[in-house]
C-alpha cells in the first residue's frame, strides 16, 4: 500500500516543483497575471495523473490533457509566448506521468535557462521600440486628412501609417489612428503642440504602440 501511494505522490510533486519552477521562469521580465502563472504550476501535475489514469495510454493521455489546457483559452486569447508555456508545462507532465522524472526535470531544465537567457539579453526585442506610438487625432469633418499632417509628419517621424478612420459625434468629426516612429525620445510635446494648431486645438491622444502578436490575436 505504501509503495502504491509513493508511486503515486512521488511524479505529482514532482510536477508541482517543475511546475512551480515553471511558473518562476515566465514570471521572470514578462508581464503575467496571477491565474496564468498558477495555472502554469499545477498544469505539469494535473497531465501527469492524467497520464497515470489512463495506464500509459498515451494517445488518451494526450487528447484529454489536450482538452484541458484549451479550456483556458476560451475565455481569453494568448501570445505565442503564453501558448509556448502551456505547450512546455503538459510536455513536462507527460514525462512525469510516464515515469521519466529525471528527464522531465532536465527538459525543464534546459527549456528554461534557454528562456531566461533570451529575457536577459533581449534577445528579439525590436529596435527602438519605446519610439513606436499609437497616435489618434480628432479633426473637424470639413478638415482633408489624406495629406494635411503629412509636412508635421516628416519633420517629427521616421515611420507614418494611417491605420483607421471613423466619423464621430454625430458626424462632425473624424478620429483618425496612425502609428508612428518617432525621430527620437523626448519631442512628444513639440510634435503634439504642432498637430492641435493643425486640428483645431481637439483632441489629440498618443499612447505605446501595442505588440504585434498582441494586436493580432
């Protein structure tokens, strides 16, 4: 009887401390919330018995663990870098499931210093990336956008693109989203003061340009 039980206890704790460490690495200069990063520690644990249930069946293992870690993302999109996390936590409680706990661990192992050292030496961080903005700029409706920004445009970007534009209160104004790189850092205020003498002093709003992987799920 105890040797049943520790041959149970002894993967599932085992995929809560991979699971656990896990969680530590993707918490590690990445922005996650709280049901993520514990989902992510006890998803290693809930394979791994799934795996034990169905007596090392492992097409059943896969299709149900499968099932269960989509569930999350029902509710909410996630970035290839969350999906990858996901992907890593269910392979690592596969292998505990199926007995390999000391390659679970290194497989962890491994995974996760190649994460951290990416997060550490920025590595495929984009160039320049605080430049990127999110512009929106309210003008009257008898005002022609198509060129009427482009001379402030030059003076103060490197990069304009004119993304959406849509009428707005009642039809007398347009709201008009571009993004934008700027010159350099620090002209934001000069740029903005020149643009509300071209619009009429309305509402102007720039904000961080999101991530692209963000902006398309």
């Amino acid at each position: 009887m105890l040797k049943t039980i520790l041959d149970f206890a002894l993967p599932v704790l085992s995929s809560l401390a991979i699971g656990f460490a896990l969680a530590l690495v993707h918490m590690f200069r990445n922005k996650y919330s709280k049901s993520f990063v514990v989902t992510l520690t006890v998803l290693p644990a809930i394979v791994c018995v799934v795996i034990m249930a169905v007596n090392g069946n492992i097409g059943a293992g896969v299709a149900i663990a499968g099932a269960f870690s989509l569930v999350r993302f029902r509710s909410a999109p996630g970035t290839a870098k969350e999906i990858a996390a996901i992907f890593l936590a269910m392979t690592t409680g596969l292998l505990t499931g199926m007995g390999h706990i000391i390659y679970a661990a290194a497989f962890a192992v491994i995974i996760g210093a190649a994460v951290l050292i990416c997060q550490a030496i920025g590595f495929g961080n984009e160039k320049n990336a605080e430049l990127h903005k999110s512009l929106r700029i309210t003008i009257p409706e008898d005002l022609n956008y198509t060129k009427v920004f482009d001379d402030i445009f030059e003076k103060y970007t490197s990069e304009h693109k004119l993304i959406s534009s849509k009428t707005t209160n009642m039809g007398s104004m347009f709201k008009l989203d571009y993004d934008i790189t700027l010159n350099s850092e620090g002209i934001e205020k000069e740029f903005i003061d020149e643009l509300r003498c071209r619009n009429g002093n309305l509402e102007i709003s720039m904000s961080v340009l999101m991530p692209r992987e963000a902006a398309e799920l």
